[in-house]
C-alpha cells in the first residue's frame, strides 16, 4: 500500500509540473494522500493532525530565516549594495579571462547574497550580456554562470538550500560551510583551470557595456553600501546565529537606504513587503525582486514538506523503501545512493527545496553521522537539482540571465563537484 500511495503521489507530481500547475497545489494533494494512508493505517484524525503539525514544527526555524532573507534581498538592492558590489567588480571582466572571471564574479556575489536566482538576475545578466556584446561562447558564458550562482547557493551563510540542510541535519551551518569548502576546493580548482583554458581559446573582443552609469542613475554607488555586506561577513567570522547577523545586516540596510540613499520609511517597509522595484525600467530585470512575498512559494513548500516527514516518521510509511536503499548502500556506499535519489527526487520535484527535503527523509538513516550527512546533501541534491533541465533550480537562473538550456551541459562545476566526492567517500569506505 506504501508503493500505491508513492506512486500516485509522483503521478500528481509530474502532471502538475509538466501542465506548468501550482506544485504547491500538487503538495496539498499530496498531504492529504499522505492523510488518508494514514487513517487506513487505523489512525484517529486528531493523531493524524498531530502528526502533521510536529512535522511542520520542525521548519520553524528556517521559516522565520526564509523570512528575513525575503527583507534582507529587498533591502541589499535598495541601500545599493548588489549594485555597488557588481560595480566594483565589472572591470575586472577583460576578453582573455572573460569565461573564468564570470564564473568567480558570480561565485563571489552568490556566496554575498546566497541565491542563485538572484545572482543570476544581477551579476549573471551582466555577464551573459557581456559576453553576447564580446562574441563569447553563450553556451560556456551560461555553463561558467551557472556554476557560479550555484557556488555561493550551496556554501553561502544566508543561503536558504545550506540552511534548509542544516535544519534537516540538526548541524551548525558554519561548520557545514567550513567542510563545503574543505570539500569543494578540488572541483573549484579544476572548474577554474577548465574555464581559463576555454576562455583562452575563445575569440572575444571588448564589451560596450557600460552598466555602472546605469546604476548609478538607479542609486548612490558608495563604500557605505557595502555596509551590510560586510556585517553579514564579519559576524559569520563569529559564528553568530545566522537569523541574528541577518537581522544585523537588514538593521545596517535600512540606515543605509534611509540616509545614503534617501529612501523615504513608507517605501522602505513597502520594499521588505512586496519586493524592491527598480525606477529605471532597463534595470528592472537585474534589481527588482526580493521582500517577503517573493519566499511565500518557498515557504509553503517548505512548511508542507515538514509537515509530510511528521506523517513518514509516526507511520513508518517510507521504512520499506529505506531498508532496501539501506541494503544497496551497504555494497555501493551510502553516498552513492545518496546521489541516485537526489537525481530522482531533482527530477519528480522539479525544484531544489523538495528535492532536499525529499532526499532528506528516505536518506537520513543510511548515514549515522548527522555531520557527514549534512555534506553529503550539500554535494548531491543541492548542485544535481539545478542539472535536471525541466528543474527551476537551474532553468530559471539560465533563463533570467538570458544563456541557452545547453549551458546546463558546461555546468562544470555541479558535475564535477558529486564525482570528486563519490571518489572521495569511496575510497574512505574500503
């Protein structure tokens, strides 16, 4: 009966997606599919309730962190600082290096802001545009892009899939960045070699582009926007509770926005509610975005999924299924089964936040070490979803930056990241 209810719940999945319907819709569905094998499993609907509200207890935390990311990405754009920061780094754009400076550009303003779609909406755009005006490789253009959003996605202290994870695991999210790092370093390097060499063999001349007079007829371009930045940094350093040095970071914003840039209070609050919104519309594409409403979608998917893993650990409806994942990972390793659910959680759920929820609950028991876990869904899930290409992890950064669907096949650094580590966690199994 487990496999009927699995089955028809991927069947709802995909039609939804596939006829472009609210996968939140689809998740509600899903709920109440979950309910009902519940309720045949002979239990009462207040127990059932119950076990819905302890799952969703348990995104609480990263519920009220979705929330400030939602202010704090408003009000970055409005006090100048995603438009400062690009500025100060454009013109170390130069025609020989132009395919690995986009990859570092966009892992450098991914790991600030800690959203691939954002990154890929500001220093992305940039950087296709620039390469389009440069005659550059708009397949390896979008491939070095899209590695670079994804960087920053996964290791960035403000990044909602690292928090999502550390939430799941029950680690501390610095920690988990210090290993993503240690983890990373060698398909880093090897991505980075890969892009300077293509780079080099690629014909580009200069750029036209001149996007810092765009900017600064939007805001003031000044140091002090910096700002909150440099807050988000320094108190990472110190291992601050995440929420806190967001709220740190969105307090230095809103004096930044209110004195610098002269943003009246009403507007401000407007911006943290519904989004910033650009005054120039040539920029709208690359600023607007951000405030509380654009993390509702993620929100809902979050505190439904949680509210699924609630119903999964009172009936043991998933024990089947993990005990025969538990059996191939004894001959295979459990990172490798790891990487083949998220390949087929990323493909039924079409989105990253799903997907690492769902890898999270059929995994989690195949790796004792919450710790070793936790990296091993930072290495698996989290850069695979973004490869599926029907996936919005991957099409909407490729798509907002205006770089074809072919980029996903110069991704380097999302494939090369998930082969480096089975190596790696193969070899420390034998």
């Amino acid at each position: 009966m487990e496999t009927l209810f699995l089955v028809l719940f991927t069947v709802i999945l995909t039609v939804f997606i596939s006829l472009d319907w609210s996968i939140v819709a689809a998740l509600l569905i899903g709920l109440f599919l979950f309910s009902l094998y519940a309720k045949l499993k002979g239990n009462s609907l207040k127990a059932i309730a119950k076990m819905i509200i302890d799952g969703a207890k348990t995104s609480k935390n990263i519920l009220i962190v979705f929330f400030l990311v939602g202010i704090l990405t408003a009000l970055w754009r409005d006090c100048g600082t995603i438009p400062t920061i690009i500025a100060y780094t454009v013109d170390l754009i130069k025609p020989e290096s132009f395919i690995f400076m986009t990859f570092a550009l966009c892992c450098l303003v991914s790991f600030l802001i800690g959203t691939s779609f954002g990154s890929a909406a500001t220093m992305g755009v940039i950087c296709v545009t620039m390469g389009m005006a440069m005659g550059a490789n708009p397949v390896l253009t979008g491939g070095a892009m899209l590695s670079g959003v994804l960087f920053g996605d996964r290791c960035s202290p403000v990044s909602t899939s690292a928090l999502l994870v550390s939430e799941l695991t029950h680690t501390n999210i610095y920690e988990n960045i210090r290993r993503m790092l240690t983890t990373a370093a060698v398909p880093f390097a090897v991505t980075s070699v890969i892009y300077i060499i293509a780079g080099f063999f690629s014909h580009t001349g200069e750029s036209k582009t001149d996007i810092v007079s765009l900017f600064s007829k939007e805001v003031i371009l000044t140091p002090l926007a910096l700002i909150p930045a440099a807050v988000i940094l320094i108190l990472a350093l110190f291992k601050v509770k995440t929420r806190y040095s967001m709220l740190c970071s969105i307090i230095a914003a809103f004096f930044v926005s209110l004195f610098v840039q002269k943003t009246e209070i009403t507007e401000l609050l407007s911006f943290a509610v519904t989004g910033y919104k650009a005054t120039l519309p040539e920029l709208s594409a690359m600023l607007n975005g951000g405030g509380i409403s654009s993390m509702v979608r993620v929100l809902l998917i979050v505190c439904i999924s949680s509210a699924y893993s609630g119903i999964f650990n009172a009936t043991g409806m998933l024990t089947a299924l993990i005990k025969k994942l538990d059996a191939i990972a004894d001959k295979t390793g459990s990172f490798a089964v790891t990487v083949f659910v998220s390949i087929f959680t990323s493909a039924i759920s079409c989105n990253q936040t799903l997907a690492i929820i769902l890898s999270d609950s059929l995994c989690s028991k195949l790796e004792k070490d919450n710790k070793q876990f936790a990296i091993d869904l930072e290495n698996s899930v989290v850069v695979i979803a973004p490869l599926i290409p029907w996936s919005i992890a991957g099409a909407v950064p490729l798509t907002s930056a205006g770089a074809p669907t072919a980029s996903l096949l110069t991704a380097f650094y999302l494939y090369l990241l998930p082969l480096y580590y089975l190596i790696v966690r193969r070899k420390k199994s034998i």
